[in-house]
C-alpha cells in the first residue's frame, strides 16, 4: 500500500471520528409495585440467584486451591445443568433458567475484573443487603405493566419514556423494601455539539470541585447533616431484642435513612457532572488513588462523603453522550504546590494551607483555584 492511502488530514479524520451516530448501553430505572404473589415470587429468584452465586463462588475457590487452575462460565453452567437435576435442588427449577445463568456470567466477568485489577475479590451474598436478578430475554413493558418469566402483570410507573431497544432488565430490592427495574437499552446518541471550551477540575474537602474559572461549587454533606439522625436510629436498632419485630421495623427505618441519603448524594453528582460535560468541549481531570486516601482516618469520612469515585465515572459516560473529552493527569503533578505564573514549586505546603504567596513573582494564590488551573495547563500541554 502506498503512503498517500494511508494518509488522513485533519478535517478527514474529523469527519471519521464526529460525522457518525454513535451505539452506547443506557439504562432506565423505574420503580415497579409488586402484589404480595408476585413479591414471592420475585423474593424466591432472589435467593435462587443469591444461591447460584455464592454457590459456584465457592466451588471456584475449592477447586483453585486442590488444582491451582480456575474454573470457567462454561465449567460452571454444565456443573448447575447438573445440580438442578438433584432431587435436594428441584426447586431451582421454580425460576427463570436464563437469571441463573446470568449470576454465573456476572461471577465470570467478577473474576475477571478481580484478575485485570479493576475490583476485589468477589464477595459472597447476603441476604440483608440489596437483592437483584436480570432477565436477559423474554420480557415485555406495556401500558405500566412489566412482564418477566414466571411473574407477569407487576406494575411499573414509567415516568420518562424508554429510547432505543431494549436488551435485557434487572430486577431488585433495596433494605428498605422498595422495588425498581432497571432497563438496559441500546440508544444511538446523534453527533457531539463542539463548544470549544475547556477546564481543568481540582477536588476539595472543603469545597467539592474548583474549577480554572474560579467557580466553586461547595460540598453538600449530605453524611453529615443526617449523623445525629443516623446515630439516634442506629441505638434504637442496637435496643431491639435479636429477632423481633420491633427490631426488623428499627432495620427497615435506618436503612430508608441511608437510602435517603445516598440518593441525596447520587442526585447532587448527576446534575454537577451534566452541567459541566454540556457546557465544555474537555475536562481535565486528577487521577486521584482515593482507595488510599481514605485510609486516613481524619479525612475518610469526609472523602467517601463527597462521592468522587462516582462522580468520575458519570464524567466519562456523560461525557460520550455530550461530545466532552474527560482527561486524567497523572496524580504526582505538584499541581497544588506550583506557581501557574512562574513556576516555582513551593515544596514545605501543608493540607491546612489554604493559600499562599509566590516569593518570586509575589502572585497570592488560593490553593485550589491554583491547582485546576496547573490541571487545565498540564492537560492542554499533553501531560497526562
């Protein structure tokens, strides 16, 4: 092949890149209202799931540590062909086949993640915690009406439409007893609207993020404000006696709490993240280590508080939607210590100071205002 045909200008390679619509996997989350039927019916797919898992969690780590070889999905779906086959484990027929084999694919892509180090260890399941299953074919929405496998009928409050084609759907239960499905759809996002304009972000504990613009956005707390109230609860469970009704509504009350405020928090991060991917062409970004930061105990609660981590995440999703290149820095860069002005690097800066003077070019910094803009420079330099 000669070189001219392979050869691309800019403007071409422009038009390769933007000039398309592009696929992406969204999900819709809506809250569904089960009958008492159907909730035992949907209770009995939770623990089937939960089961399957921990499971063949189990069989995977026996057989790891007698062989030193790892099990695979298809190791594990013939071994539950077998398994349902049992007269001790009939009833895992009682469920939809296809969920079952879903919690194993979930486990597989677990240990794979486990494996890239992008997670843990996969954990086992507990009953207590959040419960879900995921029906990958064979259900329908129709006039507020969802139907899966061997429950059909439940009511769904639909309140924004569905766009794209529907894949598959998860079905869960929080602690506090609410139910929501979840609908993963393949939605085609029309071309990227260039704006042109880019910042760099810095993180705070004081304030949530400060921008190269000097906007502040201040951190809600929402953690915070609700601590008396979470600790009162949180007595009234310890006073229960073990077992007890009284002790199962005192659960059920904190645990509606905690939701209240995470849902508080996962608000607060989705309308920050979108006004920044709508009203920027790129962001630049630290990429900071917090699973080591919040081994300190001073400033742990403060940071899990804040919700960076998932903050980050709906950055770089949002960020395909909206046509905004999301860039991280690398988190070593002095971005805080050094001078946007001159340069100089101001080694002896401690956490506690909030600003301070350039003894070269006399220039009055405030520390976080500082550093996103060394972010935005290091970024538009290509240093990251």
């Amino acid at each position: 092949m000669r070189q001219s045909q392979i050869f691309f200008t800019l403007d071409s390679l422009q038009k390769i890149l933007y000039n398309y619509n592009m696929t992406i996997n969204k999900a819709f989350k809506y809250r569904i209202y089960p009958n008492e039927a159907q909730k035992q019916i949907l209770e009995k797919h939770f623990g089937c799931v939960r089961f399957v898992s921990n499971y063949f969690l189990r069989q995977r780590i026996d057989y790891y540590a007698e062989n030193q070889k790892g099990l695979t999905y298809f190791n594990n779906a013939s071994a539950l062909t077998q398994l349902k086959r049992l007269p001790e484990f009939e009833w895992l027929n009682e469920v939809n086949a296809q969920s079952l084999q879903q919690a194993l694919r979930n486990l597989d892509v677990a240990y794979h993640n486990f494996f890239n180090k992008k997670a843990k260890f996969p954990a086992f399941k507990k009953k207590r915690n959040k419960q879900s299953f995921t029906v990958p074919q064979h259900f329908n929405i129709k006039d507020d009406i969802l139907n899966v496998p061997k429950c059909y009928g439940i009511k769904i409050k639909i309140h924004r439409p569905i766009d794209g084609i529907m894949k598959s759907i998860t079905i869960s239960r929080t602690p506090s007893g609410k139910y929501f499905a979840s609908v993963l759809c393949e939605v085609e996002i029309p071309d990227p609207i260039h704006k042109g304009n880019e910042i760099g972000v810095d993180y705070g504990i004081k304030s949530f993020i400060t921008t190269s613009e000097a906007e502040i956005v201040e951190s809600p707390k929402f953690l915070r404000q609700s601590e008396k109230k979470l600790k009162r609860m949180q007595r009234r469970v310890s006073r229960q006696t073990k077992g007890s009704s009284s002790r199962k509504k005192a659960i059920k009350k904190l645990a509606r709490q905690h939701e209240k405020v995470a849902n508080q928090r996962q608000d607060f991060l989705h309308k920050t993240s979108r006004i920044l991917v709508r009203e920027n062409q790129a962001i630049y970004i630290e990429n900071l280590a917090i699973s080591n930061m919040v081994k300190n105990h001073h400033l742990a609660k403060s940071i899990s508080d804040s919700g960076w981590n998932t903050f980050v995440n709906m950055l770089k999703y949002k960020g395909q939607w909206y046509g905004c290149r999301i860039v991280e820095l690398d988190r070593f860069f002095p971005s805080s210590k050094r001078c946007h002005i001159c340069g100089y690097v101001h080694e002896s800066l401690t956490l506690s100071d909030r600003s301070w003077l350039c003894p070269e070019c006399k220039t009055n910094h405030d520390r976080d205002i500082n550093a996103a803009i060394n972010i935005l420079i290091f970024g538009r330099a290509g240093i990251a």
